[in-house]
C-alpha cells in the first residue's frame, strides 16, 4: 500500500522523491528522463506540447567551439550523448497527445565542420576568431585557424574578402524537435508522467505546481520552461536576470551541400538542411514579452540573410519557410542553472545555445535534483558552480547582448 501526497507532502508514492518538470523542451526532458532513470518519480508539464517553444524554432546547429573551458566540456558530452541518441527511434505523438500514437521518429545527428569567418577589414572580428580559436585547441578542441586560400580550397565558399576563419570539426546539425520527439518517446518508456496540455504555475509553498487551482506537491521542482521561466518564477517571488528577445530563421530551396556556416562579420549562420539551406540570427536584442510577440520572420532578416548568402556562398535563397522565436539572456551571457530556492531549480538562459548544450545541462541539473534528494548519481557531475542563478539578485539592469558571437 503507497500513501500519497495528504500523509507525505508529496502526489507521488511514499519512498521515492517526486520531481515536477517544467517545460517540455529540449533541455527539460533530457532532465526528466535522467531523472527517472535514476530511479526518481518525474512528470512533465507543458502547456503547449513537446517542442512547442524554442526547441520547436531552433536551427539545430550544435559545435563544440566554445573558448570557455566549463562550455566546451559541456558541448562535448552533448555532442557525445547526440551521438549515442542518433539513428534512435521512438513513438511519435501529436502535441496534444504526447507519446503512444502508434508512429514513430528517427532522430539523426549529422556529422558537418562549423566554419566562423572574419572579413577583411574587420580586424577586431579577426583577431577574436584567431584567439578563441587558439584557447578551444587549449581546451584540446579540433580547431584550426585557416586563410582564404585554404578555405576556399576546401569548402564552397567566396573567400575574396576572407581574412581568417576557424574551422570546428566536431560539429554537426540535427532537428531539433525530432530530438525532443525522440525524447518524450524514451520519458515514455522510463515511466515519466508527460502531461503535454497542462500549463502550470509555481508553488514554493506547498512546493510543487498549480493547475488552474489545484495545488500538486512534489519534493523538487525544474522550471525549464524557456523564455516563460523568469515570468513563471517572479510569479511565485523568485526573480530571475532573465530576458526573452526574439531571433529569426528561415529554410530555403536549392541545395547546399557546404559546411555549417557563421559569418561573424555580417552575423547570420547557415546548414545544409533537408530542403536545401537553413539560415538564421536576425536577432533583435530587445525584451520581448513571452506572451505578446510577433512569431513571423521580418522583411529585414530575410532581407539581410539573402545578401549575405549571395556573398559568403553564391547562394541565392528561395525562401521556403521563414519564422521567428524566443531565446534568453543573463547579464553574464551564461546560463542559469541550478537551485534558486529550496527544491526549486530552474534551467534557462541559454543565449541562443540551448539546444546544442540540451543533453549536457539536462544531465547536470538532474544530477544535482537528484543528490538534493539524497540520490547522488555516480559519474555525473551534479549542476555547474558557475551557472549557478543565485549569482544574480535577479532585479539586475542589463542589455540584451547577442548571443552567438566570437570574443
Ligand atoms: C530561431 C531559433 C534558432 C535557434 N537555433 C539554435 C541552434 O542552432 N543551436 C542551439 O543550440 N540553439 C538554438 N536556439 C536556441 C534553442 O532553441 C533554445 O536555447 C533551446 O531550445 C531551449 O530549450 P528549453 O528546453 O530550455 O526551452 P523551450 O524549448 O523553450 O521549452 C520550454 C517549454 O516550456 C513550456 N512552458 C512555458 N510555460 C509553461 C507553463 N506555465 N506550464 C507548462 N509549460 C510551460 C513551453 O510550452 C515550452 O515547450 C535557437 C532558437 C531559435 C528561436
């Protein structure tokens, strides 16, 4: 016989510590299915369905070319665990419904060099790539640093006004939302609870989540709901450094078969992508209101994107699909991650680089739920010390300062 939530403080049976998941995204349920995993009583809320925030709009570029040593170590185990996912397959479902339609999804990562260019002429870009690049091969990254003529010799890229370029190896792009399909397919199979209809509020007391009025209980609660995490905790007295901004993306027709690109000195990306080429940024670093903004791509972006295309690739784009979403920033440009009350944690702040660090950060805030629970999981390092969100009042004045970038 198990008691439930009226004897224990908790909605889950007596012994086994119970963790409410906020956010149906990349990032919360690689936590979820971590977490039960290790044997812990997880449900998943979203209000929207899996992937229905950022995870849904990403672009599905994932590198491990990060000059900070605690970036680069997470990228990598990422890209690692992406790879153990990859070729995976797992039940499909609707938004509305969750796992168990009968369907099924592959997710796939494809192995593809990231390229960071520097224009002639922009010196301060070019030293920047030459230095990150210098301190990611400290940090034991296959990265070279290449000159026009290499470049060119290598990749289909006009490399007239080249002044240097960083070439990552270990790079790759993926769909995203077939990651967190794949996902939600294994949170199924571990016995988490994945309510995909069901918005949530945050209780600190009792702890646990609201449903409209009802209050359920659960011993830990993650708030990885993406760019609704700060309103979500201030809501419940936590505030949070945390604001969402808007960036853009579109796919277009017409094949291209180079590598994973970043401009660092016009500021878009682009991948080879099933329909031809995935290009983005159009970032717009203003706060935007996570319930009020425009998710259509604007004439700019596309504008913008299509000179650049033309110039860097010869590429001149046929839009197919275009579209906006949110990401968030921090005043430091790193995450928040970690326990920002007691048993509540949260996992957000990703500056435009959530989903390729997802099953890295995933793994590490369940790590560290899990040893707050008295389940300390071996060989997983639980949380990030310098992503810790208390490092922040949260009540800080800053400027939403773009996030992929070279330094
Ligand atoms: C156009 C675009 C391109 C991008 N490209 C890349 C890229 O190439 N590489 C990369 O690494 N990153 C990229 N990003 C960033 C990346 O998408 C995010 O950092 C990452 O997906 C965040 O995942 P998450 O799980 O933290 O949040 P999300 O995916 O946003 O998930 C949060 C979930 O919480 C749910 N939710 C919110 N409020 C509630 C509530 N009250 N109750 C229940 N559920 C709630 C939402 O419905 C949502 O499903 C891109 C982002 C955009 C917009």
């Amino acid at each position: 016989m198990t008691g439930t939530s009226a004897e224990n403080g908790s909605d889950t049976p007596t012994g086994t510590p119970s963790v409410a998941v906020v956010g149906a995204g990349a990032v919360g349920l690689t936590a979820a299915v971590d977490l039960a995993r290790w044997g812990l009583d997880v449900t998943v809320f979203d209000r929207s369905g899996v992937a229905a925030g950022a995870t849904g709009s990403a672009a599905g570029i994932v590198y491990d070319a990060y000059a900070e040593d605690v970036d680069a170590a997470l990228a990598t185990r990422a890209i690692e665990r992406f790879r153990e996912f990859s070729a995976e397959t797992a039940p499909v479902g609707a938004p509305e419904t969750g796992p168990g339609t009968g369907a099924t999804t592959t997710f796939q990562f494809t192995d593809c060099p990231y390229v960071i260019v520097a224009r002639a002429g922009d010196e301060q870009t070019a030293e920047a790539v030459e230095a990150s690049a210098d301190r990611m091969r400290h940090h034991g990254l296959d990265v070279s640093v290449v000159g026009p003529t290499t470049l060119g010799e290598r990749f289909p890229i006009q490399t007239a006004d080249v002044a240097v370029a960083a070439v990552a190896e270990n790079a790759g792009w993926c769909d995203p939302e077939s990651y967190a399909r794949l996902l939600a397919g294994r949170a199924d199979a571990v016995g988490v609870d994945l309510q995909p209809t069901t918005a949530v509020g945050l209780s600190r007391e009792p702890r646990g989540v609201t449903v409209g009025r009802v209050s359920r209980r659960f011993d830990a609660v993650l708030v990885a709901a993406g760019a609704h995490t700060g309103r979500l905790c201030a809501r419940a007295d936590i505030p949070l450094a945390l604001k969402p901004y808007r960036v853009q993306a579109l796919t277009s027709l017409g094949a291209y078969d180079g590598p994973m690109l970043y401009d660092a000195t016009a500021g878009f990306y682009c991948r080879p992508h099933p329909t031809g080429l995935l290009g983005g940024d159009g970032t717009e670093p203003v706060e935007a209101d996570p319930d009020d903004w425009d998710e259509a791509a604007d004439d700019w972006f596309r504008n913008d994107l299509r000179t650049g295309l033309t110039h860097r690739l010869d590429y001149r784009p046929r839009v197919e699909r275009s579209w906006a979403g949110l990401c968030t920033a921090t005043p430091d440009g790193d995450p928040l991650l970690g326990e920002v009350a007691p048993g509540i944690f949260v996992a957000a702040g990703w500056q435009g680089h959530g989903f390729m660090r997802a099953p890295a950060h995933g793994e590490r805030i369940a790590a560290q739920i899990a040893e707050s629970l008295g389940r300390p999981v071996e060989g997983v390092t639980a949380g990030v010390e310098s992503f810790d969100p208390t490092r922040f009042a949260g009540d800080e004045e800053f400027r939403i300062v773009e996030g992929i970038t070279v330094e």
